[in-house]
C-alpha cells in the first residue's frame, strides 16, 4: 500500500483498502491472461474482462502491484483531454529516462489498468518500471484512490459530459475532489478552470499544489462549461431590425506572443508552473520560469497545445522529486515528439485519402474540434452513438456550435442517434444531405467518394472504435490494443 505522506494524511490512508494477499497471488497475471486469450478465441467478454475477473479473485492486485513502483503512481482525470495527456506525461518521462507504465488505449476504468497490468507483470516479479501514468475516468478515480494513493495527480477540467452518468458539473468536480485528496505528492490543477482550482483547498497539508494556466489573451478559446450559450438560443433572442441574425463567432485564437499578465487582477493571483501563451500551426509557446519558449508539436488541435501545459507541468512535478535532471528545452524536445493517440486526430490512409478521426463527446470538445479542423478543402462525417461508454443523454449536442459546417455542409451522418444528429444540423441550416445509421454502409460511402480528399469523420467514443475496426478492413490501422 502507498504510504501517507505524512502523519496528518492518516485518515485519509485509513480510507485506502486493505487487501490480504491470496496463497494464489503468484498465479494471478497468469490466470488473468488466459482470461484474455480465451475472450479474444471466442470473442466474448472484451479487453475488460480479463480485469474484471482479475478484481473478483485478487482485489489486492492493483495495489500490491503500484504501490512497489519507486515514484509511484500519475493520476490523469477530468473531462476532456484524459488520453491525449496521459499519452504524453507518459511519452515524455520515457524520453526522459523513467521506465513507464501506461493504459494507453483509454481504457480508463480500474479493471481497464488491471487488464494492462496483466501484459506486463509476470508472477511475483512485479511490475518492470518507475512510475505509472494512468488515465482514470472521473467516477472510477475514486475506487482507484481507494486501492491506492497516487503521488501524482494532474486534474485537467471540468465539463458537461455523461449526464446520466455524472449529474451535472459540480458532482463530477466533487468525484474529483476526491483525487486531490488522496494526493501524496502533488497535485497539479488548471488554474482557469475554477471548479478545478478551488480543489487545491482539499489536497492534504503536506502534498504540493501546482498549477498549468494560460495567458489572459488566450482564455476567450478556451472557455470554460459557464461561458457556453447554445447556438439556437443565441439566434432565437430578439434582434435589431437593422441587424442581421448571426450566432456567436468561434473564438479567434491569437498567433502572436502574448505579454499580457497571466493573472487576472480579480482573481486571487495564483502562479502558474506553466502556462501557455501562443498557439500557432503545429507550434506554440509556454511560459516557465520566467522565460517564453518555443516548441513544435505533432498533435493535432488547438486543444491538444493546452493539453500539453498540464503535462509539462505533471513532468517538471515529478522531475523536482527524482534525480533526474531536464532542462526546459529538453522538455519542449519531448513535448514536440509525442504522436496523437489512437481516435484523437489519428490519420488514417485510405486509397490516397488521408482520414482523420476526431473524437467528440462533450459541448467543449467538439467545439473546439470544429475550430481547429476547418471544413474547407474537406469532406465531413459525424457518427454519433448512445452507448453506455458514450453517455446515453444527447442533449449536449445542443450546446455545440455546428455554423462554421454552413458552408460545407456534412457529407454523411451516421451512429445509433444519426436523426438526431442531423435535425440538429437542421436547426444550425447545415446541410445534411445523407443519413445513414448503419456505420458501415456509411463508412464505405463516405470514404469512397471524392478519391484524395481529406476527409474529416467527428464520432463518439464506441463510433470511434466501430469506424476504426471498418477501416481497418480496407486500410492499414495500427492496433491499439481495443481489439477489431
């Protein structure tokens, strides 16, 4: 088990799961992979399973596992942005000398990290690395903490998302809160978000707080859940007779160096370990220490760059604590390597058409998805689905501003809520003009027509992995270990 802290963190390590450790511990990482071997022969039970099972006969496995590991355990939640930071805090400690253990695929529920760690534990061995880097979906985080404190927690946002699953806001914040309580180490919050930061005030007396932010110039592109107004209200309030109906424009996002303080004077003044100042095409600049720095990135999406200050923020974190030295720059080196993971701007080939898949599931997301792929020179498809992993309320669909499609128009809509997803667009007068529920028939249409044209396909997580296994069928698709 993690050890506290320090003394004053005692009821919270009281609240931590104790777990006796079976005579048939040893076996354990074996039992669970034939559990995987058999569900990938009859194709029953999911990447899951074999961590559910694992849970039901050696709850103490996760813990006894993480807690041998020298810098313990990164913790990665929020709403948006889980698996793209995780991808790289974990790309860039490995760069930087950690060994390192990852949920890569998203599988971001306790069994998901058990089912990974039964890929690389052996018997009694352990587990080979420094550090875990884990993406924790905000509900399963708090099980997780149960199990076992992390030294690290990164805290990215709060957002509308999974209403059924997570109520409204405040509740996911207060799932969250929880995280920072259990912190050994430090825990790492976005300054802008103020649900977020006001979590500092729960995080244990002796682990440290610190914070990723952006320049004041910066904060009107990346608005929080309060500043969002849905594009139907905004075109059905009354207007001027001389004045044109028009919905609210995207943000713009300014290209060039910021030096404006990064503080707002009526906010309490707190200092962010890094922030982000610029973002332009595949580069962007970060505040640290007192110094402006330039990086180039691989990552797609204005989103992705803000991602990419929280991570450098968790690393510089975990860094003061080891005896491994990196300088800033070669953190921007490492932040500049990371590639996109699978479904989050990932691009696939298909007959001489590059195909990007973007991830949405939230107002936010897909706005500034939207923002930062111009449909211009582009085909689009949206595919969205109400499965369980996806939420089954839509009604944040509303929220998204879908006028910058106007022009364009959406080639294809597919997925489960497909009718729903295209009377939205009729609300936004974004022509639809074909609409298709089977993801497959949709799929091959979509990426059949206009041969080299980029095309973009927006879609929901389970959509996600349907379009990925359907492309895989025509086109080389790198396995990311959620099976076909």
């Amino acid at each position: 088990m993690a050890s506290s802290a320090s003394g004053s963190d005692s009821k919270q390590s009281a609240e931590t799961a104790v777990f006796r450790t079976p005579w048939y511990a040893f076996a354990t990482p074996a039992i669970g992979r034939a559990v995987r071997t058999l569900s990938r022969l009859t194709h029953h039970g999911g990447s899951a399973l074999p961590g559910r099972v694992v849970e039901r006969i050696d709850p103490g496995f996760l813990s006894r596992t993480l807690s041998r590991l020298p810098y313990g355990v990164v913790l990665v939640s929020g709403t948006n942005g889980k698996t793209t930071t995780t991808r790289m805090v974990a790309s860039m400690l490995s760069e930087l000398g950690f060994k390192v253990f990852t949920n890569p695929t998203g599988s971001n529920f306790t069994r998901g990290v058990v089912s990974a760690l039964l890929t690389q534990v052996h018997g009694m061995n352990g587990l080979d690395a420094d550090i875990a880097v884990l993406e924790l979906d905000e509900a399963y985080a708090v099980h997780f903490v149960r199990q076992i404190r992390p030294r690290y927690a990164l805290l990215l946002n709060v957002m509308r998302d999974q209403l059924d699953r997570f109520g409204e806001i405040d509740n996911t914040a207060r799932l969250l809160g929880h995280v920072a309580a259990a912190t050994t180490g430090t825990v790492v919050l976005n300054r802008e978000d103020p649900r977020i930061s006001a979590l500092a005030a729960l995080a244990p007396k002796n682990t440290c707080v610190r914070y990723f932010g952006l320049s004041d110039d910066l904060k009107s592109a990346f608005p929080s859940d309060d500043d969002m107004a849905t594009t139907v209200a905004v075109e059905s309030e009354p207007q001027p007779a001389e004045q044109p109906k028009e919905p609210q424009p995207v943000p713009a996002i300014p290209s060039e160096p910021s030096h404006a303080p990064l503080v707002s004077a009526a906010h309490p003044p707190l200092q962010a370990d890094v922030a982000l100042t610029r973002v332009g095409d595949h580069e962007a600049d970060f505040l640290m220490d007192g110094r402006n720095l330039t990086t180039k990135v691989r990552l797609e999406g204005v989103y992705n760059l803000y991602n990419a200050a929280a991570a450098l923020a968790v690393v510089r974190a975990v860094l003061r604590d080891s005896s491994r030295q990196a300088s800033d720059d070669e953190l921007l080196a490492a932040v500049s390597h990371v590639t996109p993971a699978f479904g989050r701007g990932e691009i696939i080939d298909v007959n001489g058409s590059p195909v990007e898949l973007l991830l949405v599931k939230n107002p936010m997301g897909f706005r500034l998805s939207l923002a930062s792929f111009p449909p211009a020179g582009a085909d689009t498809m949206i595919v969205i689905n109400d499965e369980y992993a996806d939420g089954r309320d839509m009604s944040w669909l509303w929220d998204v501003d879908f006028t910058s499609l106007r022009e364009t128009g959406v080639a294809m809509v597919s997925g489960v809520r497909a009718w729903d997803m295209a009377l939205r667009l009729g609300y936004d007068q974004v022509a639809a003009p074909r609409v298709e529920p089977d993801i497959d028939a949709a799929l091959n249409a979509f990426v059949a027509a206009n041969p080299g044209t980029a095309k973009h396909i927006y879609c929901t997580y389970t959509a996600m992995l349907h379009v990925r296994a359907a492309l895989a069928k025509i086109a080389h698709v790198a396995d990311a270990g959620v099976g076909r």
